[in-house]
C-alpha cells in the first residue's frame, strides 16, 4: 500500500502573504516531504512538514480549543499540546512549546546565552530565508549570535513575518538564588520571557524600518455600508480614523487604500463583507492580513471606551479629547476601528509607547510617499497640519 504524503503543518497555521526571499537549492538536512518536482509555496512561522516521528499533537494539530483545521472558527495563531506532552520535554524545550503554542504564526528568536536559536518550523524559517546553517543531528536547530538580530529581524518582518524576541530574564546566578529561596521545586533553566513582538507594520526602531520601508497599520471596521478606518503610522505615533458611507461594491473603501502604503491590516474574521476583504486583499499581496476570529477578542466601540478609561487614555490628553470628538461625531464604527488598533498594538507590546505621545486626526491621511521620504514626528504634522493630499468624507 503507498504510504498516504503527510501534511504540511504550514497550511494550518500559515499567516496570509509572507513571501520567500529567494529559491534555495534543496537543502543538505530535508525536512519536508513535498515531492522533488512540485513547487513549494512561501511559506510561514509554522514551516516544519510534520514527519511520522512527530508527536500526534503535530501530526494532526488542533488549536488551543482543540478545533480541527476545518472548523470555522479554527485559530491558526494557536497549537494545542496536552498537558502530559510537557513532562518528556527539557525544561528549555518546554519553555519554547509553551510560548510557541501560543505564537504559531510568529518566529520565536530564543535566546539561550549569546546566542538566538531558532527551533522546528522556526529553524526551518531561518535556514532557507536567512541561510543559516543547521546545528546538531537530532532537532531541527539554526541559530546566530545575539549582535545579528536586528540584521535577521528586519530580514524576516520586511518578508511578512512576525518575529518574538525571547530573552533571559535572569542569570544563572540569579536563577540558583531563587532556587535558594524556594521551598518547593527547584527551577532547572533560568527564566525566559517575550520581550518584544516585531510585524511589519507596528516597527518603530529605525535600525528595523530602514530608509525605503513604510510601517503603516489599517485596523477596518464596518456595519452595513458605514466603514471605519484606523491608519497607524508606529514610527511617528501619528493615528488617523475615518469614518464613511461607502457602496456596495466599495469603492470609496478601494480608492483610499490604493492611495496608502499600507503593510498590514487587522479585521474581525467574520464581520467584514466579501467587498471589503476583496479591497484588503487587492491594495497588495505583500500586505499582511490579521483576520481575528473571535468578537469576544476585539471591542466593540462602546467596550472600547470602558476599556481606555481604565487606561486612564495612556496618560496622554490628546488622546481623551480625540475620543470625545469621534463621540460628538456619532463615528462609533471608526471608534470601533481605533479600539482594534489598541488591541492590536497591546498584542505587539506597543500601545503604551505609541498611544501614551501619540497624535490624533480624522481629517487628512498619511502620504503615499516615495523612495526617499521625508520623515516628520507626529507631533509636527499634527501642529503644521502637513499632509499629502485631503479627501472630504
């Protein structure tokens, strides 16, 4: 009987449009079993073709709420591995599995000493995007020393990946001292924590965005034919929403979108019409499409409002007076839109560092911008009211 091909793991948890750098030759160490003359698709942070080695919980994943791939509301952002799966493991596997199973659709870079590793579906990432060399004979494992992350990290979020920086959070000295004060069991590798969380449109250090790369974030809300836009540029924490009637076909929605250099855009999986997705999908295929399944995930305008009066607006009074003017506006689809853009960008580990200086503005919009662009803080364009172009809506 011919032995049934297994399945690629990267169809379940692959994020929309990232692109391959380049075609490699095969490699030495071949984990994949796509057949030698088939083209490979580009592939995503979950890259490793699931062998019959694997554990059944890679073999036939599921995510964190053990739905299978062709449930409707599966979450390729998450794995599920029971609980007696950790108990075999190393302590620094473990670390590893129980941050990725939650990050299935980012690169974890893990630091262990001077250097970050890169483990499984993510070694995979590395060695053909990055050319990385394989390390050991039992796991897939690639790694680089610590002074190249920003080298491979902007390599990697440029080609429409989301990269995790994980760090040592203490020493090993530190590590026996905690041992020393605890009575019960020993820890046996030192802690290790998400740092920070890269995308390709939330980068704000200009070491990852370059001089020929725009960053900016689209968060789209609608209801019926009102839709609502929230457009983030991270690098200047400027914020626009806007808020329009728009037809069926969408074409107010398009004509935006083609004008702006947009690389990545957050939506609710279920809510948007098939209009909508069409000009998300159409404005370019490098864009990276955050599809968010649950409702209970995003706010609604009026949860939204709750949720930043308990952050007290970032303690940036900017911020509170915008609100009130997107309130006296009756622009609760946009208000829902900027409510997705916080979520998001406190998913990344950003929302504190853009909303608590950010600036605000629901007339105007970002420029489309050229090889060479002049780049002005948020500050500055809100008080200069410099803008590309003005569309009335």
């Amino acid at each position: 009987m011919q032995k049934k091909p297994q399945q690629s793991i990267t169809a379940f948890f692959a994020p929309a449009n990232v692109r391959s750098s380049r075609v490699q030759p095969e490699p030495k160490r071949k984990l994949s079993e796509t057949p030698p003359n088939e083209p490979k698709k580009a592939k995503s942070s979950s890259e490793e073709s699931v062998g019959e080695d694997s554990p059944p919980w890679l073999r036939e994943p599921r995510d964190k709420d053990k739905r299978a791939p062709e449930h409707p509301q599966f979450d390729c952002r998450t794995l599920y591995i029971p609980p007696e799966a950790f108990r075999s493991m190393t302590p620094a596997k473990e670390q590893f599995w129980r941050m990725k199973q939650e990050h299935m659709d980012h690169v974890l870079f893990f630091k262990m000493g001077k250097f970050y590793e890169l483990f499984y579906m993510d070694a995979e990432v590395g060695h053909r995007e990055l050319g990385l060399v394989w390390m050991g004979t039992k796991e897939p494992h690639v790694g680089f020393p610590e002074a190249a992350f920003s080298k491979y990290a902007e390599k990697l979020v440029h080609l429409g990946y989301k990269v995790c920086r994980v760090e040592q959070t203490e020493t090993p000295e530190q590590l026996k001292e905690r041992n020393r004060s605890t009575s019960g069991k020993k820890a046996k590798v030192v802690s290790r924590e998400i740092v920070s969380v890269l995308t390709k449109g939330t980068l704000m250090d200009p070491e990852l965005i370059g001089n020929d790369h725009f960053s900016y974030l689209c968060c789209v809300d609608e209801e019926h034919d009102t839709v609502g836009l929230c457009l983030v540029d991270c690098s200047t924490s400027f914020v626009l929403v806007k808020q329009f009637q728009d037809s069926s076909t969408r074409a107010t929605l398009k004509g935006i979108l083609a004008s702006l250099n947009i690389c990545e855009f957050v939506f609710l999986k279920d809510r948007l019409s098939p209009a909508s997705l069409a000009a998300l999908k159409s404005r370019d295929s490098n864009a990276i499409l955050n599809a968010v399944n649950h409702e209970s995930e995003l706010w609604t305008s009026s949860a939204f409002l709750d949720v930043i009066k308990q952050k007290n607006h970032f303690g940036n009074p900017d911020m509170a007076e915008f609100i009130q003017e997107l309130i006296a506006l009756e622009f609760f689809i946009g208000i829902s839109a900027l409510g997705a853009s916080v979520w998001y960008l406190n998913k990344v580990m950003r929302d504190q560092e853009v909303f608590g200086v950010a600036s605000f503005a629901h007339r105007g919009t970002f420029s489309s911008g050229g090889s060479q662009p002049m780049v002005l803080d948020g500050q500055t364009l809100r008080n200069l009211e410099v803008f590309a172009y003005f569309f009335s809506l």
